[in-house]
C-alpha cells in the first residue's frame, strides 16, 4: 500500500486547506500547532485544533501513530500528526513533555533559530550542542515517543542529538546546502550521520531554501533530490514542505522574532522582502504532489522510490516511534 | 558615612533573620527572591515579601536605588534589594525585563549553573557565550537598570556580558578559584576583565565556595581577600555570603535540579552529602561581618579599605545602577 505525507505544513487553517490536501491524496500531515507558545498557550491552540477536528471530521482527524495513517488512507481522510517547532511548550519541565505526547505532540524541534534551553538554534554564533537540559529532554522524548526535530538547530547541536538519541530523529523540513546554501540548510556530513543513524530528511518547498527561490524549478529540485539519495539513500527521504498557506506576513515577522528582541531579525528575508515568499508555480500548494511524481520519474526514480519519497519513507519511520 | 552591605542572601526568612541583619549593622542586603520561577511565580514571591515588609516595618523595606541604603542607615533598618539567581521570571519576553524593574528587581543572573535562554552555565560541557536574545536582554537591563550577575556563568559567557554590558556588572557572589577551584570561581583573567569594567566581586561565605569547606579559616579567607585585592584593586570587591539560613535541605536539591531534570543532581554537594553544608564557626550569619573586620584588619587592610569590603565598595556600585 502507498501512502503520501506531508510531514510539514503551517498553514492558516480552514476546511479549504483541509480539502486541499484530500485533493492532493495526503494520508497524513505533520502540522507545526507552535512555535514559541508556552504550555497555558499550546492549550488554546489545542482547543482551535478540537474545533477543526469537530467541524471537518469527514477530512481530518488527530493521528497518534502509523496506523492512523493506514486508517486515513482507508476512510479517504488526513491524519493530522501535531508538532512544535520550538520546546517553549515544555517550558522549563521535564514533566511537560509526557503531557504534550499525551495530547498529541510527536514532533518537537529541540531549537527554533536561537539557543533554546536544550540546544542551539542556526541562527546564533557559536553552537555549544546539546545541554543538560536538552540531554534529559531527549531520553524522555526517546521514551514517550516524541521525534526529535533539528530543521532549525544548528549542526553541532543536530549531530550530537543524533548521537545522543536513541531513536532515529527528523530534520522534518530543510534541504541539502550542496544545493542552496541558506543558514538552515544542511551539509552533506550531517545529512550522512541523519540517514546512517536511521533519521528521516524532509524536503522543503519554501521558497528561501530553494535554489533560485520562486523561480527554482521542478528539474532542479528533483537534481537535488537524487544527489540527496546518493548521500543518504532514497528510504531516508521524504517531504516536509513547510506550506505556509495564507498567513499573514505578521505571522513569519513572530516567527522570527517571538518576543524576544526590540529589533527586528529579518531571518531568511531582507528588510525589504519581510514576508512570506511566494512558493514556485509547480508547488503553489500540496497538489504539487503530483508534479514532484512526475518530476522525480524524469530524474531517473524508479516508481517504488517515488513513492517511498512521497510518503511511504515517512510512513515506514513513523512505526518507529511508539 | 560608612555602610555595610551583604550583596547575597538566600534564607528562608523570618523576622528573626531580619533582626540578626540588623545586629550585624547591615544597612542593605541584596536578597534572592527567585530561581527558576516564571513570571507568575514571582508575582507570589512578591506578596509573600510585601507582607515581610508590611509585618517587619521598623526592620526592612524595599530598597530601589543608593539613597535607600543611606535612608536605611538613618532609620536603623535594612534595605532590600530583590534579585533573581536565573533569568526564568522574564521567560522569552524582552518587554518582562521593565516589568521586572518596575517590581523591584535590581540584579539578575543570566543563567544558573545550566544553559539558559540568555547564556551558559558553569555546569555545562560547552560554553557559546551570550546568545542573540542574551545580547538583547543586557541592552534592557542596561537601560532600566537592573546588575547582570554572572555568579553561575561559565568564563566565555562572563566575558562576553562584560564586553558586551555598556555598564559595570557583578559576580555577586563567588572566590577565586586560585584559592579554591570548585567551579562556581573565578579566575584570575576573568576577574582583572571584571575589575577593569569597574564590576565587582562579592566574596561568597558559603562552604562549598571556601577552602577547606566548613573548616576554612577566618585567616584564610582574609589571606584571599587580600590576593583578589592584588588582582583586582581593593575598591572592587565586597561581600556577597550566599547565606542560606534555616533553608531545608530540599531547596538546594530544588535550586540544583530545578523541573528539567529526572535524575538528581548534586552539584557542589554529592551523593552522601546532597544538603546545605555548614557554615564556618567564624560566619554562621551576618553577625560575622564582626570577625570579617578584625580578620581583614590581621590580613593588613586599612580601616578605609575594610569599611570599602564591607559595604562602601557596593555602596559605590549602587550608585552607577540607575
């Protein structure tokens, strides 16, 4: 059976998304529900979520594991897998973090650009790894069943918690920097100890960490992709395409600078192009499913690893997590 | 006018303690009011200080800036300056920093013993220094005047807040290590950068923190007095004990571990002796300010520059805060 994940969207959720990716056959998504919410604020949001699930329940539902894929697929809905893109949720408590696995968290970025009390994010100037804290948040993670997520961790920090896991971790949206070398891009030698180790790369379809940008085009992408299978095999592969469906430019300004800082940080933007990017015209949104098919078929994939990097590779490691 | 000044106290107060600061002739006393809470938290601690004050009028009160410790001196009483041991009141919120001045607060440490949002502790592997939002929150500390404190810093980071702080800041409480290398002090290169910035070392009375423990001697403590003075000048140094009276001996295993942590950790303290140690026969509480006179006296320190170790010296600094 083949199954299509996307395991990263932040969308500006309506029923409209939602049938959005039925229409683009996904059986599961992983969605970011956070990023620099404390655990009082996961809550609210948490309860927006319960009222999609209520008013789209013939679309969507809370996935917990692989087998809700296997369900979604057969009920021609979208399991919806919650993750955090920063550890703010877990404030500073150990305790927290069976909490937030209880309500539905299986992915949980350690750093979001900055240091954060368990690592250090891409973003700062020196990269200290994994700390005390973060090595204690990583066996409890490891033992409920939280994916560690490094897409915006720094590499020392990301190398050391694919040593110190003892499952495989994500880097659930991000791509090689042989390819573009954005800050949040990864070097081949991190991506070779992610794929020996067991981890998963997600590719991203934002525009900031694709060559040319918006104008990156579908052959260059799916290049990129079978030089990415060399280095790390093509089981190791998949999508996260960080889909940030009309939010509004308010949206990636907090995003990037939480409420941490007075000045503004413009991240992967410039002073003059603050906001959102536009996404390339071959993956406006998940329908682009079907032209990365078709375009990894010209890259010279055979139609077994197309459809492992389209969601079986992901659906293999999430029966990994429980 | 001479002042005494204890620039660290952590007990489990009562009216009792306050009556003893005041036979010991304390004018001002920086007391830690926090550790690891968040900003809620605090907003308890400070009720419970609002009735210290209100119940203990005639002993204590509120201090905000230097001309308090001169009305204390007049008044027979004792100033309060609150501070925080670790950044966690302020959470990952610039606009908290003025909140928590606004509040009372005149010291803060950026991190204690681990990694925090701001910098790195002295119990972490690596040390990346003042991070993004670090840099940041000692520009607001700056402006709204509240001391960075790196007493539980780790060297890089320290160094970093002194560059980087456009004001003097403090080591509120610690030693050298020459004299004693337990990880919490500091050494020598650290406090010539410290003293050139026109910061201060508290000199701590804490066991853990002496040479030789509960058994340190009066002498040796003013030996090293005397050497630190050698180092730094003999107008940057002061007194910051670090007394924890009447504190059970959960609150240290609480300031240790904190809620990050499933596994115990001991720090300055071990297996068999997780507690709060001793104190030395010579400073079981502020009434050793008496001994610390005479003893420095021995060392061959003038009356000036003893009156300047212990109070005039931070009477100084104090001066500069706002």
């Amino acid at each position: 059976m083949n199954f299509k994940i996307d395991n990263l969207q932040y969308s500006n959720w309506s029923r409209k998304i939602f049938e959005i990716n039925r229409e683009a056959g996904l059986d599961a998504v992983h969605v970011t529900i956070v990023y620099h919410e404390d655990f009082d604020e996961l809550q609210v949001v948490i309860n927006t979520w319960n009222k999609h699930f209520e008013e789209n329940h013939d679309l969507i539902f809370l996935g917990k594991n692989f087998k809700d894929i296997e369900k979604a697929k057969s009920e021609n809905k979208t399991a919806i897998f919650y993750g955090f893109q920063n550890c703010s949720p877990i404030e500073d408590d150990i305790g927290l973090i069976e909490k937030v696995h209880e309500q539905g968290c299986r992915f949980m970025q350690l750093t979001y650009n900055n240091q954060s009390l368990l690592a250090t994010g891409c973003y700062e100037k020196n990269d200290s790894g994994v700390t005390n804290f973060g090595k204690e948040a990583i066996k409890e993670m490891n033992r409920v069943g939280i994916v560690i997520d490094m897409s915006h961790s720094a590499e020392k920090s990301t190398l050391d918690a694919i040593e110190i896991s003892e499952k495989p971790i994500a880097i659930t949206h991000a791509n090689p920097s042989f390819w573009h070398s954005a800050k949040r891009n990864k070097s081949n030698e991190l991506l070779k100890n992610l794929s020996d180790s067991g981890g998963m790369l997600g590719l991203s379809l934002y525009a900031h960490h694709l060559k040319d940008g918006t104008n990156c085009t579908l052959e260059s992408f799916c290049e990129m992709t079978a030089k990415t299978a060399e280095i790390m095999g093509v089981k190791n592969i998949g999508i996260g395409s960080d889909l940030c469906l009309n939010q509004p430019n308010k949206v990636v300004e907090w995003m990037r600078n939480g409420t941490w800082a007075k000045a503004k940080n413009y991240g992967e933007g410039t002073k003059n192009k603050p906001g959102f990017p536009k996404q390339p015209d071959w993956f406006i949104d998940a329908r682009g499913f079907k032209n990365l098919e078709n375009g990894l078929k010209k890259a010279g994939f055979n139609q077994e690893e197309v459809s492992g990097i389209l969601g079986n590779n992901w659906y293999n490691f999430y029966k990994g997590i429980n």
